[in-house]
C-alpha cells in the first residue's frame, strides 16, 4: 500500500484487503480494459494509470464477497473530480444483484462524493449497518476512475 493510502486509513481500522475473496469479485458493466482489478488490488490500486470504467454508461455494480464476516467502517474513493463518481450505493450481504433487480432493495448507505473525497479521503458509514458483512454491492456509480475498500 502507497504511504498515500496508508494514511487514508481511520486510526483503529485495518485495510480489508486481505480479506476479500477475489474468486467471487465481480463487477458488471466493466469496461475490459479498465477493470475491478485495478481498483482493488495491492501495486494496482495505487498506480493512477490504473482505473476502472464502464463500458456501457455511468453504472457499475460491483460485488465484493469477504472470506469471513467484517465489520465496514468506511470506504476511500479516488477518481478525478469531473469524471470520477458522484453517488455510491452499498448493498450489505445482498446476492444475486443485477441491474434488473438492483431497485428492489433499499440500499444499507448512500455515498454523495464531493470533491474531497475522490481524492481518497475515508467516508464514514452507517456503521451500524454494516457490523456483520459478508459481502457489499455497490451501484449508481458515475464513470468511476478508481476505488479502495478499507
């Protein structure tokens, strides 16, 4: 992890990434070239040639599946201002998701992104909804450039 990132992590809290299982990653809408890989993955994540994009319009849905339950504090976003996302919705534990189903379910918390944060700024959660995780989904993304789950 970048020195950058590292000190984007809250004090008391640890980078999730260890904890991912990556063989159950996905992420719809990704453009081929600029993958979820880029996004999440150590010595990618950190490379701001690296990005993720869709290949269809300003929506992705991306599914983090964890290898045991975790607690989710926040998540840190990077992404250029004018391009990166506006809007994040997690799903908590929520399988099966597609974008024909995706507005069926209330989402656990909303992330409105601001300048600040898509430098890679934590954004705190509803902590409380987020306390026994096995999985996130995230949607309603806006050309998202690139993200980093603590």
């Amino acid at each position: 992890m970048s020195a950058e990132s590292a000190t984007a992590i809250p004090r008391g809290q640890v980078d999730l990434l260890d904890f991912i299982d990556f063989s159950g990653v996905e992420c719809l809408n990704q453009s081929t070239s600029h993958s979820l890989s880029n996004a999440i993955k150590q010595g990618y994540r950190e490379d701001d040639g690296l990005n993720l994009e869709s290949d269809a319009d300003e929506q992705l849905l991306i599914h983090i599946p964890f290898n045991q339950v975790i607690k989710l504090h926040s998540i840190a976003i990077k992404g250029p201002e004018e391009d990166g996302p506006k809007t994040v919705k997690l799903f908590s534990n929520k399988e099966h998701m597609g974008f024909s189903n995706v507005n069926d379910y209330p989402p656990s918390d909303t992330v409105v992104l601001s300048p600040d944060t898509l430098k890679g700024k934590p954004v705190v959660l509803k902590y409380v909804k987020f306390q026994n995780v096995r999985r996130v989904e995230t949607t309603d993304m806006k050309s998202l450039k690139k993200i980093e789950d603590h």
